[in-house]
C-alpha cells in the first residue's frame, strides 16, 4: 500500500498513456458501458416499481360483496358483522346507494352529467371489505356459504395479471443482470489485454528490472476501473434523467397510481449501478490480467 501511495503519480501518469493508445476503442468502450448499464438500470426501476405496485394493491386489497335487494337495514348491519369477522378480513364496512352514487360521479368526472338523465339511483347498496389478498381464496370459499349474499365482485384476476407482469420484470431483471455481468467483463479484459499488448515492451522491460508484477500491472487495474465506473456514472445520470421525466408524465393522467418516491427510487438505483460497475470492472481487470499473463 505504501510503494502504491508513493508511485501514485507514476500510474495516473501510465492510466493516461495507456488509454490515449487505444482512445478510440476506449471511448467506444465507456459508451457501451454505460448504455449497457443504463438498460440494467431501467430494468431494476421497472422491477421496483412494479413490486411497489403490487405491495400496495395488495395492502388496499377490497372486494365489493352484493346482497339481496329485500334485506333490511338491520340485516345488512349483521351480514356486514359477519363477514367482518372472517379471518383475513381487515374490514367491512356498508356503503349506501347514495355513496356507490357519489363514487360515480367522482370516477366520471365530466362525464357524470350522464347521470343526470336517469330517473333513479341505479346503484344498489353493497358491503365493501378489506382483506389480505393471500387469503381470497378461503375468504370467498366462507361467503358462499353465508345467506343472503347475491355476488361478489373481487380485482383477483386483476392482481393475478400484475402480479404475473411483476414476476416477468423480474425474470427479465435477472437475465440482463447476467448478460450485463458478462458483457462488461468481456469488454473490460479484451482492453486490459490489448493494452497489455500494446506495452508489451514496456512491460518486459519493467520485469527485466525487477518490478513485481502488482506493480506493473496496477495502472491497467485503473484503467479498467475508470472506464466501468465511469460507464455506470454515465447511466446513473441518464437512468436519474429519465425517472425524472417519466414521474413528471406520471403525474398526470396515472396519478393515481402508488409509484415509489422518486428520490429514494433513484439513490438506491444510484448506489446499486455504481456498486455493480465497480464489482464487475474488478473481475474485468483480473479476468484479463491473468488471461494475458504471459
């Protein structure tokens, strides 16, 4: 550590020499990288976010439970009882026709003047419930056997289909993590070796002088750091740019969807870019260090 603190000057000296021998296919280099890790990047996001999604339908989770229409107030308070002390439901609470009205007009928006030209509330009062979205399965197996209740209205099919798409996200994250791993670490050695060649006398030189091979080979070590790390700096930018412009867009016509807070999104997504570059530069480095050993 100490001859590397004191040579410190010497190897950004030789960092600088060997990129400039290769500019072009350097510069090449970091931009692959960082466009490579900028996919990575959008992918993970759209993993977050989706998992974020799914969490919260599943913590807001209700099923609308209809009864017959000749079922008085009293009845519908101990059907709502009931049904409130199935196991895995949070909640029941009855909502009157005035309400499922009012719901109506809000989801309408504009719209709602269509309301008007009925004669009638057409909406009939029904129970709504909070559960646990693990246990709808059970929970609608026990309303069936209750009197009373006419049709339930669940989103299972709704959360099957996010849930399907959060797993695919994820299939997806792992398989570019992959190909992203070894795509940098055959790009990071093929230029450590061809730097190797390149100052392949230089080398020999050194070694006939007695340098130890640490010491030869630590201005390749940073080169391979600078251009990954400078790669994933590259896609944080980019991947921070472009969550920026798509929560803006968000907010508008899908605003109501529970997205993550943006800051928090892109530092963890900062942090894990940057990590994943320089673990996988470091395995570049030595990959193609002791591929052209000799």
């Amino acid at each position: 550590m100490k001859n590397i603190l004191y040579n410190t000057g010497y190897f950004i000296k030789e960092t600088k020499t060997i990129i400039r021998l290769n500019l072009l296919s350097n510069i090449l280099s970091f931009l692959s990288i960082g466009l490579i890790f900028f996919i990575l990047a959008m992918m993970i996001s759209g993993w977050w976010v989706s998992s974020h999604i799914v969490l919260a339908i599943q913590e807001e989770a209700e099923i609308s439970i209809y009864y017959s229409e000749d079922m008085d107030a009293a009845g519908a308070d101990r059907l709502a009882e009931e049904i409130g002390n199935i196991e895995g439901v949070h909640e029941a609470r009855l909502v009157s026709k005035e309400e499922a009205y009012s719901r109506m007009e809000k989801i309408l928006g504009k719209e709602a003047r269509v309301l008007e030209y009925l004669d009638d509330n057409p909406f009939n009062p029904f129970i709504e419930a909070k559960i646990q979205i693990e246990d709808i399965s059970l929970i609608l197996e026990k309303l069936d056997l209750i009197e009373g209740i006419e049709h339930v209205r669940d989103n299972r099919e709704v959360l099957e289909r996010i849930l399907g798409i959060s797993q695919t996200i994820k299939v997806l994250g792992y398989l570019i993590i992959t190909a992203v791993g070894i795509s940098t670490t055959v790009i990071i050695s093929h230029i450590i070796r061809m730097g190797i060649y390149d100052c392949r006398e230089q080398i020999n030189t050194l070694r006939l002088m007695g340098a130890p091979e640490a010491f030869i080979g630590f201005p390749f070590i940073l080169e391979g750091l600078l251009l990954t790390m400078g790669g994933g700096a590259l896609s944080s930018a980019l991947a921070a740019y472009a969550l920026k412009y798509l929560y803006t867009q968000a907010a508008g016509p899908i605003a109501f969807i529970p997205l993550p807070p943006r800051e928090a999104l892109a530092s963890s997504l900062v942090m894990l870019i940057m990590f994943l570059s320089a673990s996988l530069g470091t395995v570049g480095v030595f990959f193609g260090l002791s591929s052209a050993k000799n």
